[in-house]
C-alpha cells in the first residue's frame, strides 16, 4: 500500500506571495493532518479534515488554509507569504482519527518551503 | 503555551545501554499519547502508544511509562543500537478534539 505522499518536496517563494500544498493520503484514510515544522517549534498542529470537514484548527492566522477533496486529498494554502513561514509541512492521513482505538497517524515526507 | 514539553533537546547514550526520553505536559484532559521517531528528510513514523487508563505499554525493545498524577510519560529503549540514532517526539491528545500536541523532540544519538 503506498505511503502518504507530499507534493512539491521543495519549494521557494518569496514575501508577499502564495503557495499551495498537495497531500495525498494513504488509500482508505479518510483523515488528513497538517502540521509545521520549525527548529526548536516541534510539530505545531495546523488543521485536521475528514469527510471534506475541518473538524479542528490550530492557532495560526487566517493566512494559513485548507480543504479536502471528496477522495481524501487535501491541500492547504498560505497567501501572502512572510520569511516565518520557512518550514517543514507535514501531512498525516489515519483511517478515523478520533475513532474508538484508531490514534495511529502516517506522516508525509512533507514539504520543505522557504519564503525569501 | 507548549502542552507538552521535551526538556532534553539531545541524548547520547552508548549501544546497548538503556536509552530514556522524558515528556511531561499539562493538560489534564490528554487522554492518549503517542511516540513517533523521525529520520533527516523523513516524515515522522509512530512508534508506541498508550492509553490513559494504562501506565505501561511494550512493545520489543520499546516501553512507555505514564505516571499521570507527575503528568509525565517515558520512553524506554533497550537495548539501544545505532539505528535507533534519530529524533523523538511525543505527542497527546484529548479524544475527539481530533488534534494532536507535540513536544519539540530530542535528538537521539546512539554511540558504537
């Protein structure tokens, strides 16, 4: 069964413009996770979707956003870029996040984006 | 305000030996906990997890501890070998908040 997949796995923009971020989750999963990654940050949790659904959010600005296709795919979008937002994005799709013994999430390989 | 703390950015501990990562965290609601290893340019892949009703969990070389009334969890590794040399990170969650906190991780470094 293939892994999550992340698209692009590199990215360079600079200030003031947007960007979009593919994630692909394993077959069957129906819950994505988005998570930034920045040194001494940790993971910082974004968003998680189900069923098309945003089911909770982190503390990040309006800037940072996301949606989930009717197959799982998810994308998320951060508009007006500044230099902060360098970092590692991760996905991480579970079967039913939130499901009664279903905890387990698979990771991306994420995508690695620098605001110039 | 950082949940779920790792106070140990790094660890060196010779192959063999027992390898221990601490986590502690504040909210008391957290109910699930999870351990996750992360390699240079890889996602993060789970390792171990335990329920709040539990206080152990094995699994092979790997055993989590939960002491809930400290608010603290651990990780076991023994024996430690080279290729367990990565970052930790430990996560919590409060079911149905479908939201997972993680701790800033510790970098592993087992020595030959």
């Amino acid at each position: 069964k293939a892994g999550v997949t992340q698209t692009p796995r590199y990215l360079i923009k600079t200030r003031g413009q947007q960007v979009t971020l593919s994630c692909s989750p394993i077959s069957g999963h129906r819950s994505v996770s988005w998570y930034q990654q920045t040194p001494g940050q940790g993971l910082q949790f974004l968003f998680e979707y189900f069923s098309e659904t945003q089911r909770n959010k982190g503390n990040f600005p309006g800037r940072f956003s996301g949606r989930q296709f009717s197959n799982s795919r998810s994308e998320m979008n951060v508009s007006t870029l500044e230099l902060g937002d360098s970092a590692l994005y991760l996905c991480a799709s579970s079967l039913a996040l939130g499901t009664s013994g279903v905890n387990e999430q698979f990771f991306g390989p994420g995508t690695r984006l620098t605001v110039l | 305000d950082q949940q779920v703390k790792q106070n140990s950015p790094s660890l060196s501990v010779q192959e063999g030996r027992i390898s221990i990562l601490n986590c502690d965290y504040t909210n008391s609601m957290f109910d699930y906990f999870l351990w996750y290893k992360k390699y240079p340019a890889e996602g993060p892949t789970f390792l171990i997890s335990i329920s709040s009703i539990k206080d152990k969990n094995e699994d092979g070389r790997f055993t989590v501890f939960l002491n809930k009334s400290a608010k603290h969890l651990s990780l076991h590794i023994v024996p430690s070998q080279p290729g367990d040399s990565a970052v930790y990170f430990c996560a919590a969650t409060h079911s149905g908040t479908y939201k997972y906190i993680f701790g800033t991780g510790t970098r592993l470094k087992v020595l030959a």
